[in-house]
C-alpha cells in the first residue's frame, strides 16, 4: 500500500510539474492549430456542402456565359456544334447541368453551340428522287434550301420531275452531280422541272381533216374557231374537208390556250390526203 500511495504521489508531482504542464499546453496548441488547419482546408476543397445555382445560358454567346458565370467559377466545354440558319456561330442552344440545377461552384458545363455552316454534297438523282418534292425534303434536312425557278411545259414526263439544277447562276446537270457537287449548307438551289399543264397548247395540224373533225379539235385543246372560208366547190358545208389552216400547223410549236384559228374548206379531199379519212397528221 505505501508503494502504491507513493507512486501515485510521484505521478502527481510529475504530471502538477511546470516543466509537464508547459510541455503539455504546446501539445495542445499543436493540436489545436493543426485541427484548425485541416477543418479550414477541407471546407475550402470541399465547399462544406455549399451549392450555387446554374444559370440559364441557352440563347448566349459562349463568350459573353463565360463572363456571367466568372464568380461562380463555371467551366465551359463544347460538346458538340450544329449549323443552324439564321443563327451566328457560338451561340449556346443546349447545356448540362440544366439550369436552374444546384451545383458546387466551380463545376464544368457541358454546351452544345451553333457552328459555322460547311459544305454539303447534293444527293444522287435516282428514279424516286427526280421528283421535286422528295428531292427538295431530302435536300431540306440537310439544311440547304429550294426554290422553283421555273416550269417548263412536257406532256411526255410527270409533273414536277426535275429537268435540272442551278446553283449561283450555274445549270447544274445530273451528270454534275454523279461527279459529287457540293453547295454551302443555308444556301439556296433552284429547280427547273416540268408541268403538265399549260397555258400554251401545241398547234394541231387541221389539214386533211374533216370541217366537223377540225372544230373539235379546235375545241378540245382550247383554241376557238375564227373565220370558216368556202371555196366555190361547197355544197355540202357539213361533208367538207380543210385544205388550209391559219395559223399554219408548226410540230410542238405553241400558242396560248383560247388563240383563234381560220380554216379554208373544200368540198372533196384535199390532194394528197387519205380518201378514209385515217389518222394522219396527228
């Protein structure tokens, strides 16, 4: 008991000891300092659970989000560019985080910007594609506009089949574009193509047709009859047969519809016809 009472009393006197208790404060100092230290590092490293709020920058220049983000810390990186018409080049169209989304500061910003329109290569004509329509919506979603310039008369092709191209005042043909040809993406091709119908209707050859046969077909491309001249052989006007027309049949040359057309008649067949009648001069 008394080796163990003076154990106890030379722990005391130890640890009441100024050389102990001045040791022990530096330690304590130490310990304080670097707790100190280590909680202030990690609060700045990791924001201590502090979140900002991402702004909305779709719509903006990628320069100017830069500088309405610099006290956030936000970093931009572009992902992706997408030519858009009748928008400049940089501007932010899509971002990650979202807006609005709550972040640390300093976080990254994924962007998607409009880029500078590049050259495009014209699709091939194929059987399916020489029609306007598809053509023109395939050449739309590559990001090139159409226009019809103009349309020219051919009752031997459907309407709206491509006759051929032009690109900045240059006729563009098929075999151009078998050979790859390229047109700026916005830019803008014209078409020639075809129609059917028309204001203008090829002349049709009168002669050697009946009076009655004549007015029909008159009638039935659209031209009306003018002046009907009988020569001293008629005594039958409704049995007789045009030996002159006025204007003179042209092949596939044409007038406008409603144009008006002389006729001269003679009561037998005109020499040089078919006496049947037949289909001649189609």
């Amino acid at each position: 008991m008394d080796k163990l009472k003076a154990f106890f009393k030379e722990l005391w006197l130890f640890v009441s000891s100024r050389i102990f208790l001045l040791n022990f404060g530096k330690m304590l100092l130490v310990a304080a300092l670097l707790f100190f230290f280590v909680s202030t590092w990690l609060k700045c490293y990791t924001h201590h659970g502090e979140s900002v709020s991402v702004n909305d920058f779709t719509g903006m220049h990628l320069l100017d989000a830069k500088k309405a983000s610099a006290s956030k810390g936000f970093e931009f990186e572009v992902i992706d560019s997408v030519w858009m018409d009748g928008q400049p080049s940089g501007i932010i169209i899509q971002q990650d985080p979202r807006p609005l989304a709550r972040v640390k500061e300093g976080r990254k910003i994924y962007v998607t910007v409009t880029g500078r329109p590049g050259p495009v290569r014209l699709p091939q004509l194929s059987d399916s594609s020489y029609d306007y329509e598809l053509y023109s919506a395939r050449l739309s979603r590559l990001g090139i506009k159409t226009r019809i310039k103009e349309e020219v008369y051919d009752s031997r092709q459907e309407p709206n089949t491509i006759l051929y191209l032009i690109y900045e005042g240059k006729k563009v043909t098929e075999s151009d574009i078998k050979n790859g040809f390229d047109v700026m993406m916005g830019s803008t091709v014209e078409f020639v193509i075809t129609k059917r119908y028309s204001n203008e209707v090829e002349i049709p050859d009168l002669v050697c047709r009946s009076l009655d046969e004549a007015v029909f077909l008159l009638s039935s491309a659209g031209f009306s009859l003018g002046e009907v001249f009988e020569d001293e052989t008629i005594t039958d006007r409704n049995s007789a047969w045009v030996y002159r027309q006025e204007p003179d049949y042209i092949p596939r040359q044409l007038l406008p519809v409603g144009s008006q057309f002389n006729l001269w008649v003679t009561q037998q067949v005109p020499a040089g016809c078919p006496t049947d009648g037949g289909d001649e001069g189609f």
